[in-house]
C-alpha cells in the first residue's frame, strides 16, 4: 500500500526539484537540444521557468506577462505539490503540465521580478490553462486561513513563507536594474552637463583629449587625487561614475536567460553588475564587428 | 526632356520650399550634418589638400586616396594597407579579422594603437564588389573620420554627449557620410549629374571619381528630390544593392507603381539603373543634398 507522504517530505521534495518526477518527462525536459532550442525562443508568457538566484535559491515559477520593460516578468510561483494549492485555485492536471506531473499555482504570490533569474526552461502550458490561471485572483487572505487544509501543516505553512520571502526579495531586485537611457530629446540634442564634465576632464585635470575619451568611455577609471580636484571643480561625485548611456536593446538583451552561462562566467572574475559588465564588453565589440547584439554576444569569449 | 542644373532647381526651390526642407528633415539628420560639416573643417585645417587627393586622377592606377591618404596621415597614425585577410589582435587579447567577407570587417581604427601618441588605422584591399579595389579608399576615409571625431576635442565631446542617437550609429553615419563626401564633394557631383537624373550620370560620376559604384549610388539617391532609386547590378545582372531615395522608392515592395509610370524617369547604363519621380514633391531630401556653398578643389584636378 502506497505510504501518504507527510507534509515535511513534499516540501522537501519541492526543495529537491524533480526528485520524484517521471524519468521520461525529465529526461524530455532537459534533453540539450530542446533546453537550446527554447532558450533561443526568448521568454513569454505561458512558459515554465525555474528560478535559480545566486545562492541558489530555487523555484518554479509560471511566466504571465513580459513587462513594457523586457528585462522583467510577472510570474505565478508554482508548486508540484497540488496540496499547496488555494482555495478553488485551478491546478495544472499532470497530462497538461510540461512536467508531467500536477502544478499548483500560488497566485497570492503573483509579482514581479528580473528576467535574468529565470534558469532553465520547461516548457508550455496550453493557452486555455494558462488563460485560467491568468485570470483567477486569489482568495481574500481569511478565506484561505478557513478552507486551506495544508495551513494547518507547519512545513507547509514554513515553505509558504520561505516562497514569500523569496518573492518580496526577487520582486525589489526590479528597482536595481541597470537604469535605460534617457528618451531622445531633439529639441535639446546635446546633454550640457555631460559636455560639462568631458571639458572638466581636460581643462581642470589637463587629460589630452585621446586620454579624455578614455575617462568618459569607463575605460580607465579616475583615481582619488583627479576624482577630487573635479568635485572641487564643481563635478558631482556621482557624475564621476562615467556610465556612458549603453543602447536599451543592448542591455535588454544581455538580461536574457539565454546568457545566463556567460554573465556567470563574467561574475566570477568581474566585480559589479554581470550583466552591465557583459554588457559593456559587448559594446566595445560593437565597434569592430556586424550583426545583432546577440551575434556579438554570441562571439564575447569570457 | 530638357535637363535643369541642380543648382538651378535648388535656386527655384529656395524660396518655396526652405521652410519645408528643413520641416521634413530629421533631427538625426541636422545632427549628423552638422557633424560632418565640422568633420570636414577639421580634416581639411590637418590637410589642406584633402579634397585634391581624394579627386585628383593620378598616373599610377595603383595610387589612389587610399595612399596618398596614408602618407599624408603618417605623423597621426600608422596606417597599414593589407592585401590578404589580416588578423589583427586587440589590446585585450581578443582578435579581429581585416578582410571583406570574414566578420564583415574591411577596416579598423584603433586609437592609441599606433604607438608614441599616434593612432593606428588598418585597411583591407581586396577587392570585392567591383573588383577595382575601390572599396579601400571609402574604407580608409571611414577610418581617418573616426580619427577626426576621437582626436579632435569639439567633435569628440559631441559624439559623447548627444543623446538623440545611440552612438556608435552616430558616429559610423557622420563616417560614412564623411567618407562620401569626400570622395563625392558637391563640386564634383554637380558637375556630372543634372536633374532628373539618369543611369548614364551615375556612370560619369563612378568613372570620374575613386569611388565605388556603390557610394555613387548613395550618394545620387540621397540627393533626389523625389521619391527614386538607383541600383547597382554586377556584370551578370543580378541586383547588388539597391539605394533609395530619402523620399521613399517610385514602387512597392511587390515591384506595383506607387505613382502613374508616365511620371517615373527611368534609365539604365551599364552597372546603374536610375529611376525617379520626375514630377514629383519639389522638396529636397533629406541626407546627403547639396549644399549651397560650392566646394572648392585644391590643388590641381578636373
């Protein structure tokens, strides 16, 4: 007789990931051509992700809704264990699920968060399921205290929370994206500020213009004695940073899962932001070769 | 059908239509002109006989501007033609193939790259599209206009600081229109062209310059007034590009008229074919269009 998982093992199993699922669907899954192929599609809504951040913190969640800003998503964190799911929420039937197994939708946990984070695709849900998901608001929060039988379960209760908190956290990551440039403004083509500070470099530090060029562009960084003798000049420290304006479907792209690999790899010898940094790179390389950015991303050795 | 000068229908127009051209062009377009008339300044005060030697036929069929370019610019940057494919390895360890048909690479301007405060421009010569090893010497004058806008410390600023275009676009188009211009000044285009135009123009203009049939036919499509086209065919007659006016093409994409075909111009010489809506808007476009003010030639030359 099959024995009823008690509440501890299905969260660890959620913690595990797949350590109960079919071989076949697995093994469909992750086959390296079509992980390739649906990291080459890009990101939409009706996908199945898992989340993975730098402390390896993971999750499986539903993409809903690419935002006006490419680089961030709306997601629906999902469970495999059905047993998680709210009151009257839909859940995802094994034969429709690209895991091949039930997925519970936890829509009280519907947010946003970076696109960087997604890892690994799974797969679609069908539009009809994913319509059904889309549209269920969660219940108000007494309703779930009343009908949910797994509230009574502490590690339920312990890994809601935990998902929670995983959430809040990846949601406030949105807010520290790379900022995009500043909207074209024709009627004011040159940024006096900008041209300010480039002739600061020269006048006040006395830099050839080559030498000028290299400050601005973030190629050599100032150090402490020229960063103060500008701040006395009237430059604000915060304008000494040089992050010249990289191109919004640049840096679009270069938060794409498709190079997660390469920022991972530039992470580890590079300080700062990955993906700016990949990023930037990129652009230097934008100069001396054709095609698209992800062409050029493509070619970047790390 | 009796042909005006173009100066003569700029004159006619002036009045008229000044406040029109100037509403129908981009900001983009004033930005990257201006650039460029600055560009030319600033070429022509390092080398007095700019114009002269990106015109003047020489003896030697195998000097061009290309090597007259290269001399007169050696106390600024090395500057290196190569014959064969070339692999050029960068500062940061990466490498870069010069040559037509590899990366897409025909030349490179590397600054700093040449030692004791000089740059480094480097040219591929392989003939490509027309086999008269033309093609160096548009490459070559790219190159020397990214020098101009690197060394030069207003034209530098500029490329820095505006903020209607992403930069590196800016700064290849200010190249390429520089690069144009000097092989095509207003002078020598004035003097073989007449509107309408016709294929047979675009042959005067191809065979009394060093430029290749490809910027010919840019540069005679940017200064239709009209809507029109000019294409290039190879010696076999397949279409190797075709350029538009800034007015748009006289047909659709399916290859239907856009306007009545009694009004289009058409004509075809060896490698140009030259359509244009003769009795069309008498605005002038947008782009490379002739200038008021005559170029002068220095030196001797036709």
């Amino acid at each position: 007789m099959a024995r009823h998982m008690t509440a501890k093992e299905r969260v660890e199993a959620l913690r595990g990931q797949c350590a109960y699922h079919e071989p076949a669907a697995l093994r469909r899954i992750t086959y390296p051509q079509a992980l390739a192929r649906r990291m080459n599609e890009g990101v939409r809504p009706g996908q199945l992700w898992v989340v993975k951040d730098e402390r390896s913190r993971m999750a499986y969640v539903l993409v809903e809704r690419v935002g006006h800003d490419p680089r961030v998503v709306t997601v629906t964190p999902m469970s495999d264990d059905p047993g998680m799911a709210m009151p009257r929420t839909p859940v995802v039937e094994a034969r429709k699920s690209p895991l091949g197994v039930a997925l519970a939708p936890i829509t009280a946990l519907r947010g946003e968060m970076p696109v960087r984070l997604l890892c690994t695709p799974l797969g679609d849900l069908d539009d009809s399921t994913m319509a059904c998901i889309a549209r269920f608001s969660p219940p108000a929060e007494g309703a779930r205290a009343e009908d949910g039988a797994w509230i009574d379960d502490p590690m339920s209760l312990a890994s809601y929370a935990d998902l929670a908190d995983l959430m809040d956290d990846w949601r406030g990551r949105c807010t520290r994206l790379p900022p995009m440039p500043k909207a074209p403004d024709c009627d004011s083509p040159f940024d006096e500020r900008d041209a300010a500070l480039y002739d600061m470099l020269i006048d006040v530090l006395g830099l050839t213009v080559p030498q000028a060029n290299e400050v601005y562009d973030g190629k050599r960084a100032l150090d402490e004695r020229e960063r103060l003798a500008l701040i006395a000049a009237g430059a604000h420290p915060r304008d000494l940073d040089f992050t010249f304006a990289l191109p919004a479907d640049l840096l679009i792209e270069v938060e794409q899962p498709l190079w997660r690999d390469k920022v991972e790899a530039f992470a580890r010898t590079h300080a700062g932001d990955p993906c700016l940094g990949l990023a930037r790179e990129c652009y230097t390389l934008h100069a001396r070769t054709k095609g698209t950015w992800r062409d050029r991303l493509g070619k970047l050795e790390i | 059908m009796r042909k005006d000068s173009i100066k003569g229908n700029a004159t006619r127009r002036e009045g008229k239509a000044a406040d029109a051209v100037d509403a129908a062009r981009s900001a983009c377009d004033r930005l990257v002109e201006e650039q460029v008339r600055m560009m030319e300044e600033v070429a022509r005060a390092w080398c007095p006989t700019l114009t002269a030697m990106c015109c003047r036929p020489s003896r030697n069929p195998s000097v061009g501007p290309a090597e007259r370019l290269a001399e007169a610019f050696s106390g600024m940057a090395v500057i290196q033609l190569h014959d064969d494919p070339y692999e050029l390895r960068m500062s940061d360890g990466s490498t870069v193939m010069i040559a037509e048909g590899k990366s897409g690479l025909t030349g490179m301007y590397v600054p700093g790259g040449g030692g004791d405060g000089r740059d480094a421009i480097h040219c591929a010569t392989a003939g490509r599209q027309d086999g008269t090893h033309r093609r160096r010497h548009f490459t070559m004058l790219h190159e020397i206009g990214h020098m101009v806008q690197n060394r030069d410390r207003t034209l530098a600023r500029r490329v820095r600081t505006q903020r209607i275009m992403d930069r590196h676009d800016f700064e290849e188009r200010c190249c390429h229109m520089f690069a144009s211009r000097c092989l095509l000044p207003d002078s020598l285009v004035g003097r073989y062209m007449a509107w309408p135009f016709s294929a047979d123009d675009a042959v005067a203009l191809y065979r009394h310059s060093f430029a290749s049939r490809m910027a010919v036919a840019y540069r005679m499509a940017g200064l239709m007034p009209s809507p029109g086209s000019v294409t290039v065919r190879t010696t076999d007659g397949r279409v190797s590009m075709v350029a538009v006016s800034p007015w748009g093409d006289c047909v659709e994409e399916d290859g239907r008229w856009k306007e009545t075909e009694d009004d289009v111009v058409r004509s075809r010489a060896q490698w140009f074919e030259v359509r244009c809506l003769h009795d069309g808007p008498q605005s002038g476009g947008a782009g490379n269009r002739m200038g008021d003010r005559p170029e002068t030639m220095q030196g001797g030359g036709r």
